[in-house]
C-alpha cells in the first residue's frame, strides 16, 4: 500500500517505544493513532493548559506534536540501530487551531542515506469536520552509533 | 538605548497580561525575565514533562518559548489595539537542548505596519555557562480590530 | 476543475502581462506553460549559464522559478487591482538538478484576503521522466493601491 | 580575527576556484568581495535583466547569491576534500530590492562534522547607503568523497 519500504521490519514497535519516552507527549495528552511506512499520525485534545493569549492552541504546541509525527515517519524507514533528529523545520499557520482535538500527521517526502525530508499537517477537528489548519516542511537526520 | 520607538507607552504592561493568558507557558513554568521595545526574552526550567525521547528538551518545546518570545518582541512595537499572530516561522536545531533552564530571546529585524519580521535564540543554561542550541526566523502579522 | 474560484475573470491575461515583465525569466529562457485558478507552471531548459559548482543548475535558479510560480499561482486568485509580492519562503533540495529542462510548479495552499501560502515544487524531465528536485512552501502577501 | 579556525589553509583558493566554475554568477555578473574562515560575501550589480516585474532584483536572484555566500562561508571550514551542498534555506524579503549594486553576505552560525548552519543577507547600496533587504538562515551538508 505505501510507497515506501522499511530496512527494519520491527519499525513500527521501535516507534512506539521511542514517542512512550517522550515526556511532552504525555503532558500534551498526545497519543500515535498511525504508524506506516512513512507516516505517522499522533492526536491530542484541546486542553487551556496548552493555549496561547486567545484561547486556541498554541503554534509550538501544534509544531511539536507535527514534528514528532514528521520524525517519527523518517524513523519508520530507518535502521534499527540509527536515532532520528530534527535538523530544522518550517511552518506555516493558515487558521486559528480551533477544535476538539487535533491531528499531527507526517509523511516522508523523500529518504535518504542521511537526510530525510518530510511534511506535515496539523488538523483541527471540530464537530466532526477536519480542517487543515498549520503544515510543516522538515529536514530530519538519521544518527547512527 | 534601544533601535525601536514604541508607539504604544503601556507596551510592556500590554505584553505582560497577554503572556498571563497564554496557558501553555504555566504548563511549561515560564516566565517573562525582559520585555524591552523590539525585544523580549522568556524562560523556563528543565522538565522531564516537556523531554523528547533522549530527555532533551522537545524541539516544538523550544520553538513553542522562543515563538512567545519572538511574537511579543513584535508585540511591543504595535500599537496599543492591535492583536499578534504568528504566520509562519522556521528553526534550526544545532545542538541537543541540555541544561538546567532555558530562555527563549526574541528580537525583532524589522517592524512593519503589517509584517514584522523576528530572529530568535534558544539559550540552554548549564551549569553557569551559555550556549545557542536553536535559531528561529519568524513573521509576524498585527491583526488589527 | 479547480477547487478556486478566480474573483478577476482576467486573470491569466494579467499573470501572463506580469510575467513579461520579469527580466530573469527572459535571461533564464523561462515560459509560461500553465495558468489556471490557484496554479501556474513555468518551465526553462537546462543552461551552464544557470549551474552551480558542479554543473548542476543552481538551487537559487530553481528557487527563482518556483518562486514566481507560487507568485502567479497566488495571483490568480486576487482582485484585479492588487500587486503580489513573496514575504517569504523555504526550499528544500533533494536531489541534483539534473535534467534537459526543469518545471516549476506553484500551487496555492490556502487563499486569504491579504496572506496567501504556496506550495512549490521543482521538477527535472531527463530522458522523459520527471524527478522532483525541490520543494518550496512559500507565504504571499496581497499588495492593495 | 575570526572566531573560526578553518582546517585547509587554502580555503580561500578553493572557494574562488568553486566560485569560478558557477556559470550563473557570471551571468548574474557577481564577484567575490570578501573570503574569510566562516564569511564569504558576493557583490553584483543592478540590472534589468535580473528583475521581477516592478523592475526590483528578483527574490530568487538575491537568494541565489546569498545562498553561495552562505555555501562558501560554510566551505571555508571544510576539510579540503569535502564538497558542499544546500540542503534547505529560508529567506524573508523585508524591502524591494532598489539599489546600483548588491551583497550577499554569508556567515557560519554553528559549523558541524556533516551539518553547517548559516545565516545570510542581502545588502541593497543605492546612493552609498546601504540598506538590509533580505534575510536567510541556511542549512549546509558537507559531501565526502
């Protein structure tokens, strides 16, 4: 079904692992509700305690949920010896991020040896419509031992 | 001493309640340490809470500080009926965010009626010693009533 | 055919006006190939007078192109009257620029009155086939007289 | 002087000679002004034929030019048999581009064994004044043979 071919059968347990170690994920209530080849979705609800001055989510809240998605779908094409890091990443916010909950989802546009490039969406669902609201461009590095 | 003229003389009190409304900062224990014209600095204590999967602090942790802080710095050149919003932002990540607190520096590069254009450092605190782990270039737009 | 609906029934004669009107597309043998509501593409054929260091057409060439793609693909969404102009943007490079001729594709992501942000991608065609080299995600502002 | 030690003592004659074989700085009509361990700065002169259609450079142009300062400043440091390549920039255009001539200037903000991180910007000269119109924060990959 995906495009892309995973080294280590195991991946998808290795992410699991890995995002049950990332403290911030359990602050956020952030949970992985999709780990494939390449892409990898993580949900978290709405919660004041990670708003900014208006009420809606923060930008950093919805950049550190999309970011660890995007991570996470370079890491489903790694090794299983190597660990996945953000070089940088870009977003850009089109709409308030308004809802009950929200997705990060992130896809591996391109693997390479080192470099894996990804994007990512953040979207608000509110009374069941889901809206694309923030999306990401992400260079991620394969760390090998 | 400083390059920008406020148009609005409360600016700084304005800057402080609208941080007092960003819930995720209290989530994140920061806190407001400067609020000048054009700049504004934001810190915040290491948390196993706000980690990624190596302990570090998360990435969008670090982009979620220095994005207040970049957002604010913009802030105290609008004027005094004027709402802030990020547009988009980008961050390189040059080193793992180690240290026993962290401050998010925001400054603005040019103010504009609309488009303010911010740069952002992410400083870990070790014990005693400094170090830049993260840069942002930001873009912020003044949402005026 | 087009998710957008143009709110200038002119608009491809004002991109292609526009487009007659930039200096470095004429140096760099760059044409119009494509003009519909929120997506245009521009192609240009390979040139040693546009390489980088290794032969390669350069990243910034590239850039160039995809920039006035997402440009006029943002401008054929807004009202006679305005000008575009790029805010910003971020390319990522993910392949050697290796080809006979080269696509930029520029496509709007999300349309607003006065923030427009793009998506670009840049193409290679060797031997037939296409290879995406590059990607842009880019934020355009509405310039109003 | 510089706070960057660079580790071939002829850094400086394999950038000109780098710089020599990128056929579009000289259709551009750009030199070399300044090569130091971590700065490199490219001038070129206005010209039409390097415009966007208010008759002001091209976004693209200024980036191609700062992102070969940025490329270079970071080549500087590398070891002789290393070649660099662009992985991703981000630039922010703060002011048309109005002047007689132009710079691009590159510095290294943090320099890696793979990974550099620059930043860059572009310079508008009109009338002696000189004038900051652009603005990017690089990402450089060192490439072994």
């Amino acid at each position: 079904m995906s495009a892309f071919q995973p080294t280590d059968p195991n991946f998808a347990a290795r992410v699991r692992a890995s995002f049950a170690k990332q403290g911030v994920m359990a602050t956020f209530g952030a949970r992985l509700s999709k780990v494939e080849p390449g892409e990898v979705v993580i949900e978290f609800p709405f919660s004041l305690a990670l708003s900014q001055h208006n009420g809606y989510i923060h930008a950093g809240v919805m950049t550190t949920v999309v970011d660890s998605a995007c991570g996470y779908a370079a890491y489903t094409l790694m090794p299983a010896d190597a660990d996945v890091l953000s070089i940088e990443y870009k977003v850009n916010f089109m709409s308030p991020a308004v809802g009950e909950s929200f997705k990060g989802v992130g896809k591996v546009v391109k693997a390479g040896r080192t470099i894996t490039v990804c994007s990512g969406d953040v979207i608000a669902v509110a009374n069941g419509t889901e809206k694309v609201v923030a999306t990401m461009l992400a260079t991620m590095i394969a760390v090998r031992p």
